[in-house]
C-alpha cells in the first residue's frame, strides 16, 4: 500500500501551500495526513446541573450586588457634584446681589452729599445780618431792645484781635466764595 500513489487534488495540494513555513521550522501535524484521518466523535459532555447552576446564580448575584454598588456611588457622587454647584450657584447669586444694594447705597450717599453741598452754600448766601434780623422781626415776632436794656462793656484791648479788611471786595462775594471753599473741601475731607 505504501506503493499506491496517492491522488492529491489541487484542493488539497492548495490547503498544504497553505501551511508552508519559510525557515527551518515545521508543524507538527501533516495536513494531509490529518485531511484522511478517521474523525473523532465529539461526545458532549454531562454537566452537573445542581454544582453548575448555582455558580452561575452566585456570579449573577455578585455581578449584580457589584453593578448595584457601583451605581450607589455614581449617583452619590453625581449628587455630590450638583449640590456644590447649587451652592456655588446660591453664594455667587448672594454675593452679586450684595453687591448691587452696597452700590445703591454708594450712590445715594454721593446723591446726598452733593445734596448736602447745595444746601450750606445756600445757608451760606442767606447768613447776612439783614436776612437775620427780618427773620428775626417777622417770622420769630422779636423786637429790638429798648436803650435802657442795653449796656456796654469796655473789653481792653489784649483780649481780642484786630482783623484788617480788603476794601476792593465787597464783603458778600467774599463770604460767598467762602462757603463755596469750605463746601468743596468739605467734600474731600474723611469723616
């Protein structure tokens, strides 16, 4: 029989160019011995039910608690993470609003010193001694005193200070840009 020529089709003869290796190693198993070898029976292996079912129920379950786990803690750090941003959101919010009422009160404040400079530069224009005197006279009722009221007193001259006044200005423009002075540095003075 070792005689017999076999008959190789060129099926075959392409499968085992197939298995051709460059170099000086072989494989093991010879296609073409292997293409007419009797084939084995596969035989289907019993598994026992009880032993394989509850391993496969117990890696169920410890996927399952495990997959349970991992989704605790995704929404407890998803939970996390929205309410730092709530709060980051609520004291951003508190804060701007903060700041807008300091700036309404800023404003006021500038409002009522301007208001303020007004008002002692007109108290300052009106502060003459006949502006005085009619106000006294007419709204208050008051009257000059009679000359027997009145009395004199001699204070020597060390006491008090001699004041020279410039005749070129009139004594009203120059109170008035007195007021007006003091109002501006008032302004800029710190309290």
């Amino acid at each position: 029989m070792a005689d017999k020529k076999r008959k190789v089709s060129k099926k075959t003869y392409q499968d085992a160019r197939a298995y051709y290796t460059h170099g000086g190693a072989a494989y093991d198993i010879d296609p073409m011995e292997e293409e007419y070898a009797p084939q084995k029976k596969r035989v289907k292996k019993k598994k026992a039910p009880s032993k394989n079912k509850q391993s496969v129920r117990k890696k169920i379950a410890m996927e399952g608690r495990a997959n349970r786990a991992y989704s605790i803690k995704v929404v407890l750090v998803l939970s996390v993470f929205f309410c730092g941003t709530l709060a980051f959101m609520w004291s951003s919010a508190l804060v701007t609003a903060q700041r807008v009422e300091t700036q309404k009160y800023k404003d006021r404040l500038a409002d009522l010193k301007s208001e303020n400079a007004l008002l002692a530069i007109d108290v300052a224009e009106q502060m003459d001694l006949d502006t005085v005197k009619q106000i006294a006279t007419e709204k208050l009722g008051m009257v000059e005193p009679q000359p027997y009221q009145i009395q004199y007193i001699d204070v020597p001259e060390q006491s008090y200070t001699i004041h020279y006044k410039d005749d070129t200005e009139k004594p009203e423009e120059k109170d008035a840009e007195n007021a007006l002075v003091r109002t501006i540095v008032g302004l800029f003075k710190k309290e």
